[in-house]
C-alpha cells in the first residue's frame, strides 16, 4: 500500500505582471516536474509572488493514511468475513455439543439417589461424560473466576464413599435426606456444606462451616472449623403415609393415625418452643478438618471437583434449569 509522503513547498516561475494569464497558451501542456529533482530554498519557500508584493502562505498540516485491506485484519477485525462466520459457527457447535453433554450426565442420574444406588455400567457412562466435559472445560481457572464459583451449589452425584452412610439414612422409614448443597463466598474465602433432613414430625439440618485458600489455578485448600446442628422444626400438623416400606417389607400405618391425632396439639405447642432455640454449634478441630479439592470443569451452571481420594462430586448451580 502507497502512504502519502510529505510535499515540500517549491519556487514555481511566475508569471509578469504585465503579461495577461489569458496570452498563455491554453493548449501548451503542462511539464511534471519529478519532486525529488526539486532544490527548495528556505527563504522562499514560504513565500510566493503576487502582485508584485510577497505574502506568506499559510502552514497546512500533513497527515499520513495507510489504507487496509478488508483481508488483512484490524485491532476491530480479527480476520476476513468468511473466517469470522466459520468461527461463529464452530463456537455456536461447541455450545450445543456441551450443552448435549450436560443434559445426558444428569440424566444419567436419574434413579440413583445422588450415586447411592448407581449400578457399575451406569458409574462408567458417568465417568465417560465426565471425561468428555473437562475436555471442554470454558474455565480451565476456575479458582481465577471465584465470582462464577459464588453461591448455592445442589450436590447431583458423587461417587464419595465417606457420603453414603449419610445417603443411606435416608432409606430409614420415616427419614429422608432431602437436599445436600455446598454455598461458596469468594468474597470471604468460605464454604458451607449443609446437609436436610426431612421427617414426619420435623426437618432439621447439618452444616459445616469452613475456609479455604487458591493453592493453584484449580485447587483450593478447605480447613473445616465449625460444625452446626440446626434447630428441628417440628411441623404444625403430622402426616403419615398409609405405609412404609422396611428391609423389603411393607408396614401398615393406619393403627398409628388415631395416636398421632391424640397428640397432635402437644405437638403444635413442642414446635414452638424448640424452634425459637438457636442452632447447636460445635468446633471441629481433629487432623480431618482439612481436606482439598479439584475443580475440573466449570459453567455458570454446572461444577465438576475431584476430591483428595479420587471421589467425583457433580453439583448443580441453585436455580438452574438442569435441576428441572
């Protein structure tokens, strides 16, 4: 591409005052005059002639342009036309693969109960879409995007042995573990593992709280300091279904419904003294109180880790449509 070089000014002939422009011939052609054949002279070449008295001229500024070609990019063009709409439609097909992805691996946790009842080919197609994901990971810093990290996390599946007894409670008649989430503050550096019980007499809950320190661009360190038992919250009226089911065998609970009647008011006034009691507070400060965790794969509504013994948690933003 040619630029505009910068034109010194140069003594052109001038014309005799007394000699009309019109005596000029209109049909002599005018002579180019190569620029670099010019020797300018500084005390003239400010000035020209005009009726008979010199007047300086006035300074224009030059300006240099460079033109660009459509093709070759800009700092607002980062390739030609066509390469951007390919680019577009790559990015467009990742977003739908992934979001594919997301939707098989939480389907696949249907009928699970958050890994407890997972069969052996059910954990390795788990696994399988797992591998898939991180692969695809948008964040592969998640400790660096700490405000995508903020908020109420619902645990999907796990395959954490250590949490199994837990689930496993919920099997119990009567007893049922109605949500385990994780809430995370980036702002504070803390964490809150919070686990619902559900009954028919109350819901209760038990919650951890604790800190944890970026120790690299996917790893935080989790110090565990407080456990906390929330205060049950006994329900007003007390429902019973017709019958359980208990180590393969159904109970009948009808016989039970005109003593639950009896008490029932009992009940009322018991719900209100112990829910106006402050929730149970115990430090935690044995050498299992610290734990780290890997976090492979992060979305705005989607969160992979891997725990310190390999244990995969699969959690799922509050709010979410993948919890629908």
């Amino acid at each position: 591409m040619a630029a505009i070089s910068q034109l010194n000014q140069f003594p052109c002939r001038t014309l005799s005052s007394k000699t009309p422009l019109h005596s000029q011939s209109s049909s002599s052609r005018p002579s180019i005059i190569p620029l670099n054949s010019i020797k300018t002279n500084p005390a003239t070449s400010s000035s020209i002639l005009k009726s008979g008295s010199l007047l300086p001229t006035r300074r224009r500024n030059l300006f240099l342009v460079k033109a660009v070609d459509a093709d070759e990019g800009g700092p607002e063009n980062e390739g030609p036309p066509v390469a951007l709409a390919e680019k577009g439609e790559e990015e467009l097909k990742e977003l739908i693969e992934v979001d594919s992805l997301k939707r098989q691996l939480v389907d696949t946790f249907y009928g699970t109960d958050r890994g407890l009842n997972a069969i052996s080919e059910t954990r390795a197609e788990v696994v399988e879409l797992i591998t898939q994901l991180e692969a695809r990971n948008p964040n592969p810093a998640p400790t660096e995007a700490l405000t995508l990290l903020n908020g109420k996390w619902i645990l999907a599946y796990t395959s954490f042995a250590g949490l199994f007894p837990l689930l496993s409670r919920g099997t119990l008649p009567l007893v049922k573990v109605e949500e385990i989430s994780q809430t995370i503050d980036s702002e504070n550096f803390t964490v809150q593992n919070s686990v619902q019980f559900s009954g028919p007499l109350a819901t209760t809950s038990i919650s951890t709280n604790a800190k944890f320190e970026v120790r690299s661009p996917k790893r935080v360190q989790i110090k565990f300091e407080e456990g906390i038992i929330g205060t049950p919250k006994l329900t007003d009226s007390i429902e019973l279904p017709e019958n359980v089911e208990f180590l393969g065998q159904k109970i009948d609970l009808t016989p039970f419904r005109g003593i639950i009647s009896s008490v029932q008011d009992t009940a009322s006034s018991v719900a209100k003294t112990i829910s106006s009691q402050p929730p149970l507070k115990f430090s935690i400060s044995n050498r299992n109180a610290e734990s780290w965790l890997l976090t492979t794969y992060l979305d705005d509504d989607l969160r992979i880790s891997r725990g310190d013994a390999g244990s995969i948690f699969v959690l799922i933003k509050e709010g979410s449509p993948l919890l629908t």
